[in-house]
C-alpha cells in the first residue's frame, strides 16, 4: 500500500480496529443507479467463523436457507463451516458471485471428515496448516504502544516464501535489535535464516537477486534504513539512511534483477551488481506531485501522480526517465498483465466515518487509455492487488454484522483468473475482531500468492493454503 493511500485512510482504519467504522450506506458514485440496494447483503453466515458471533445458516444463490449451519460450527472438534457460492454485494454495479471454502476458525483446519482440528505442520501436510511460528509475540508489543510484532512482512517468489520477523525483547520489554530474514523452500520445505541481526525489520520487497529491507531500529522515533541483502545469503548492505521522522515504508516494483523505490516524490533505481549505489531516477515536485504505486513490466515504470483533481496513472521507460501520462486516473494499487494496467474501482464513495466499498477490477491499456470496468468483485475495502501468471490475487477489509447488529471487521483474500469468467474464491477470511488488544493492528495481516497456493500470516504463524482446482 502506497505511502498517501496510508495517509489518506488511516485515521478511519484505526477507528475500524476499534469497532467505531460505520459504512457508508448512502454515497453511491454518480452515475450508477441503485448502488446502495442490497448492501452488504449474503445469504450464508457472514460473520461464519468468527468467534463468539453466531452464524446465520447458508444458503445458495437463490437465498433459500439451505442446510443449518451449528453455532459452534467452525470450532476444534467441531463441524466445518461448508462452502458455497454466495451472492457478495456492496450496490448493484458491485455485485458478484463469490465462491467460499468450507472453512474454520482462523488457526484451525478443515480435515478430510469435515471437522476442525489444530492446523498441522506444512512438513507433513499439503491442505491448510503452518509453515512458520513465532513465540512471545506479546512480549514484542511491550517494545513500544506503535512497535511490530511478529511476523511483519510476507513475500513470494516461485521458488521460495520470504518474510521478516522483528525479532524479541527480554523479560522486562528491552528489544533485544535480533530480526530476521528467513525463507522457506516450497519443494524441499526446508526453512532457512537468510540474515539475522536486523534491527527494527519492517518491510519486504524482493528482486530475482536480492531482498530490501526497510528497517527503523525498533523505536518509532530512531530513523529509517534502507537495507539490501542477497536472496542466496551473505552482508546485509546499507542502501540508504533516512534521518528521524522520514520515510519508513516505501514503494517498490522489481524489473528483474533490477528494484525502483521511491519515498512519495523521488523515485530511486538501483542495479543488483555487488558495487552498485542507488540512483535517482526521476523526482518530482511535493507540493504538485507524487510518485506512488510502483509497478513495472521490464520494460516500463507505472506509478501514479497526485494532481490537484485527483491521480493519474504515469508511464516512462526504466531505461531512462521519461514520465507521459497515460490518460488513466485511479487511486489504489497497479498491477500489470499483458499489456493492460489493472487496478480497482469502488461503487461506493468514503465519507468523513467511511470507507469506500464495493470492488470493480479495471483495466487500461499500457500505451493510454481510461480504466474500464472488467468485473466486479464484490463487498469490501480494496488492499492489495497482486498477479501471479494468469493469476491474481486481491484482499478487501469487509464489515460485517451479527444478529444483534454488532460490527466485526474481516480480511479476505480471493483469487480469481483473467482467462475465465469464473467466480473469484475466497481463500482466507480472517476475523480482525479475533485477535487480542495488544496485536490489533493493521499491519499484521499479510499475503502472498503463487501459481499454487496462497500464504497469509496474521503476525503469530504463517500458513499455507493450496488454490482448489476447478
């Protein structure tokens, strides 16, 4: 997520933690009739599998009751919460036909008798179960009321999962400056320590050579580094240094062997060469512009710019700067297949206590043109965009109600193919509302796709969970 997107909604975010996020109910986009018309709505349990909040039954698409979901259905030892196809709708532009999993508790798995048991050891297992876990986790958040914790960053590639750990502090609250880079080799699922002794790990990014890290030293007032160290092992390299109060979360998009970041308004380049130094590859004015949401094909950098009526999607070859505007204006992230540039639209406009809701998938074209609707996707507030192959992958932070009225918030990650029209799939749903006061943050949740499965950490374990085949 972008540094403005951070800006713009992360004030409403953390209300939304705190069960004080009302959804805008009644600012359709303009243009778009009956946008607010079953809001929200789903025949089967929404809130299934969130703990301590009933379930409502599921149904089918024609919203018969369909067969009685148990209350205790989705508990260790009890039955799965089945799957079905659902209707997801946030306005009538956005309503989509989504497929669920049958499904547990977060930390539990679906066995092949359709009860929920512990989630096993990946070592042993190929269905839903835990690649990674961290310890004391409750001891990290004493480091500091804004301190990570955990597992703080999860990333891909075809090969191999990566991710950060913080790291620990000692038995009254000193953080002991121990982070870590581990990886986890898919086929010999074998896990391994890439570098230690990172101190304050907070992002992950990956080229086909190196991993950068963002690290800010545990505290939020010490300042932010950027570090540099190669997938294969070996000295973890200072990239740059920023001084207290700058950037510590940054852009990136990989061209191969070669990473672009940038801090909002100077996109930097580096090469992967032992004695290569970053360089600046283009900057623009702060108080006109922006340069934000990298993605890159090889061959060109797409970002987008802040203007003063809004963002427009920029395009200049990585071999030297050259920013054209490609006539497309959008907000949330960009991600690239073939020759389109993809992003989301929402039906539903945020407000002052809102969210937008609603999720259209859009396409560009590469050489210029407006977004157009491909799809919708559905109910919720549009994360993260990421494609694998032929594959993408997309989470929403949805807002829920139980029987009594009560809101819940969860993370969903759905899949779904560009090459058919086939209902996305929710992956993982995973209840905000389950995770203890001390690690209710936003920034614990992360996910990363590949062609066969999808891994998701909620800050205490990393899981795997294959992609079902048609």
């Amino acid at each position: 997520m972008g540094l403005q997107k951070l800006g713009c909604w992360a004030v409403l975010l953390a209300a939304g933690c705190d069960g004080r996020l009302t959804v805008d109910d009644g600012n359709a986009a303009a243009g778009v009739p009956g946008a607010n018309e079953n809001a929200g709505s789903s025949p089967s349990g929404e809130l299934a599998g969130m703990p301590g909040i009933p379930d409502s039954g599921a149904g089918g698409l024609s919203g018969n009751p369909g067969v009685a979901v148990p209350s205790d259905a989705g508990k260790i030892g009890k039955a799965c919460i089945p799957g079905d196809l659902v209707i997801d709708s946030r306005g009538n532009a956005a309503e989509a036909v989504t497929k669920t999993l049958s499904r547990c508790d977060a930390g539990l798995s679906c066995n092949s008798k359709g009860t929920c048991v512990a989630a096993p050891d990946c070592q042993h297992n190929e269905a839903v179960c835990i690649l990674r876990q961290v310890e004391s986790v409750e001891r990290i958040a004493k480091v500091s009321p804004d301190a990570h914790t955990g597992i703080v960053a999860l990333a891909a590639s075809e090969s191999r999962i990566y991710w950060l750990e913080f790291g620990t502090v000692d038995p009254v609250g000193n953080y002991q400056h121990d982070g870590a880079l581990m990886s986890y080799s898919i086929a010999t699922r074998t896990t391994t320590m890439v570098a230690s002794g990172l101190d304050g790990p907070t992002q992950l990014e990956l080229t086909t050579s190196h991993a950068y890290v963002v690290a800010y030293g545990g505290l939020p007032d010490e300042g932010a580094r950027l570090l540099r160290v190669p997938l294969t092992g070996g000295s973890v390299e200072l990239v740059q240094q920023y001084e207290t109060g700058g950037a510590r979360f940054l852009d990136f998009a990989a061209a191969g062997n070669r990473t672009f970041w940038s801090d909002g308004d100077t996109v930097y380049s580096m090469s992967s060469e032992a004695d290569a130094t970053p360089t600046e590859f283009l900057s623009v004015d702060p108080d006109e512009q922006t340069a934000q949401q990298l993605a890159s094909d090889g061959t060109d950098l797409f970002y987008l710019s802040r203007t003063p009526t809004g963002y427009e999607v920029m395009r200049t070859p990585v071999a030297n700067a050259a920013p054209t505007a490609t006539g497309a204006s959008g907000f949330y992230d960009l991600a690239l297949h073939d020759d389109g540039v993809f992003t989301f639209k929402t039906v539903v406009k945020g407000t002052g206590t809102s969210l937008p809701q609603g999720v259209l998938l859009a396409r560009a074209p590469k050489r210029g043109g407006e977004f157009e609707t491909v799809r919708p996707l559905g109910d919720g507030y549009p994360l993260t965009l990421q494609v694998v192959g032929d594959r993408y992958f997309f989470d929403v932070r949805h807002l829920l109600k139980d029987r009594d009225g009560i809101e819940g918030y969860e993370r969903r990650v759905m899949t779904a193919t560009f090459a058919d029209e086939e209902p996305a799939t929710r992956l993982v749903q995973w209840p905000e509302t389950q995770a203890s006061e001390s690690l209710r943050r936003l920034d614990l949740f992360h996910y990363a796709g590949t062609a066969e499965r999808v891994y998701w950490s909620d800050g205490l374990a990393i899981y795997q969970q294959p992609i079902p085949t048609p």
